[in-house]
C-alpha cells in the first residue's frame, strides 16, 4: 500500500486498527462536514451524509459480528485531509479457524472530495 500511496502523492500517512467500531465513529466523527462513500457487500452509495453514516455505524452493525476496524487518514497532493474505513465483521468461529465464510462483511467507508466553493 505504501507504494500506492506515494503514486498518488498521498501525504501524512496515519493509520490505526482497533476491534470494535469505536475507531470507526471516531474518525467518522472527524469529518462531520463532509460526505462519504459506502462501499459493502449490496451497498454501493455515494454523497451519503455524516448523520446517515453515524446512524449506519450505531444501528446497522449486529451485535453477533466481531469486527475489526482500520482507519486510515491521509492528505492529498491538495493538502485535504481524507479518511479510508475498513470495517470487516466475522459470525463465529471463521476469524480464529481463518475460513471463507460467506456470512462475514467487510465495508468501506471513504470520504468524498469537499465541494468547490464556486
């Protein structure tokens, strides 16, 4: 990834991963001005509020999951902060036995570019 990164001239690299998803409202929390990108298994949406991604994370997720989340904030060559969410979620016993499970998830959450001031 660090090779992409400098590619895309991708500046002050941070990442962090955690269990649960309190990494994930935090940084979510970060860019409540801005919109999102959700990208998951049959979600595909795009200019997608903070509130609505807020109430995503706090009531869509089941409780039966284990999730571990990564997020990772960077800047762009425009010097605008961006943040890239991983969140992948295991039913059972898949994540210790390292199978294919086809009931786990894994979602992304980017943020979108601001709009231009015009």
């Amino acid at each position: 990834m660090f090779l992409l990164d400098r590619l895309k001239r991708h500046g002050a690299i941070d990442e962090v991963q955690s269990d649960g998803l309190s990494a994930a409202i935090g940084a979510v929390k970060q860019f409540d001005q801005r919109t999102f990108r959700v990208r998951g298994r049959g979600i595909r949406a795009s200019q997608v509020s903070y509130e609505e991604v807020s109430r995503f994370l706090d009531e869509e997720f089941p409780g039966y999951y284990t999730y571990t989340t990564k997020v990772q904030t960077y800047e762009d060559r425009h010097n605008v902060p961006h943040a890239r969410i991983d969140i992948k979620g295991w039913s059972g016993l898949s994540q210790r036995m390292n199978r294919y499970n086809p009931f786990d998830m894994t979602i992304t959450i980017r943020t979108e570019p601001p709009a231009s001031k015009e």
